[in-house]
C-alpha cells in the first residue's frame, strides 16, 4: 500500500495512518486510512489484490520464486 496519496479535494498529500503496516501484512479487503495534510480530510481505501506486491504480501500468499512482469 502506498505511504501516501494525492487528496482529490485540494491536492495535498495525505499520510497512511498507522504508517506502519499490520503485522501479518495488508490482505484485500482491508481499510487503509489516509489523512490530508493540507485540508485535514480523512480518505478511507480498501485494499484490492491490485495493491499489492511481493513486499506486502504475507509469506504464504506469496508464490514461489516471487513475481514475473516479462510474460
């Protein structure tokens, strides 16, 4: 999940709160909160297999020997 996004209200840059990720890895279908910097507006993201990656995953849904994008 990325740590920051651009606000579609006023372009300011909004922070993922926790910063952190959960200890056992973003899944689809989890809520990412994110907070404007600027105006202050609070974004709500669920998480789809599309945003996700090898560094997101938990270990045992990654395959194995990783991901390939030269098909």
């Amino acid at each position: 999940m990325a740590e920051t996004i651009i606000c579609v209200d006023c372009g300011g840059p909004c922070q993922r709160m926790p910063f952190e990720p959960p200890e056992l890895g973003w899944q689809p279908g989890d809520v990412v909160v994110y907070r404007c910097r600027d105006c202050a507006d609070v974004w709500y993201v669920e998480v789809d297999d599309d945003d996700l990656d090898d560094d997101t995953r938990p270990a045992s849904e990654r395959p194995p020997g990783g991901y390939r994008d030269d098909y």
